[in-house]
C-alpha cells in the first residue's frame, strides 16, 4: 500500500453526508482518494463530484477557483428561476413573508468573502 504524503490534502470540511476536499493535484488524484475513501468502510461510498470549468458546488454554495484565491457565490441549479409567490395570490400572509425573511437571511449569512 502506497503512503501519501499528509500535504496532498490542502482543506477538508463535512456537512452530515457532504464533503469539500481540497488537494494538490501534484500529489494526489480524485481516483486515489476515491478508492482510499471507499476502503474505509464497506457501507460508505465517495461519489466524487469534481470540478468543472473551475468551479464546484458544495451544499448551497458555488466555489470557483480563480488563482490564488476561491470565490464563494450562492449556488443556483440550472432550472432555478427566482421567482416568488405573487403578493396577490391566495397564499397566507405568512407564507409570502417567509420566502423573502428566508432570501435575507441566506444574503446576511452567506460568505462572500474570497478565500486566500
């Protein structure tokens, strides 16, 4: 069994059953943590969702490497279409209030900073 160098793995964070894994691809590919992963334990499996166009998304976030830094946007899947219950509709008041009390508080929470 080959040793990796403990340096391959520049960041790793975990949300439940979500992982950002971030690597020296000089050191290490995604096959080789993939299987290292997946040897772990027989009733867990990595399913790899890598980056395309140097961006990846990771929980509601959108993650864009542009060197040498990541930007952080909010992610939107490709049939969002941003819009809201009509103030017109018969909707309780409540649920109307809830949607924009939601759409602030993702903005006021949201790290838009870059990363270094």
């Amino acid at each position: 069994m080959k040793v990796y160098h403990i340096y391959s793995v520049i960041f790793y964070t975990g949300y439940i059953d979500d992982i950002l894994i971030i690597y020296d691809t000089t050191q290490i590919n995604l096959d080789t943590i993939t299987h290292y992963a997946n040897t772990i334990n027989n009733n867990l499996k990595l399913c790899p969702t890598a980056e395309q166009n140097n961006r990846v998304s990771f929980l509601d976030l959108a993650i864009t490497r542009n060197t040498p830094h990541l930007e952080i946007d909010i992610f939107r899947k490709p049939t969002t279409t941003d819009t809201t219950i009509s103030y017109l509709s018969n909707h309780p008041q409540e649920q109307k209030l809830a949607v924009y009390r939601f759409l602030i508080d993702r903005i006021l929470n949201l790290p838009l900073h870059k990363l270094a």
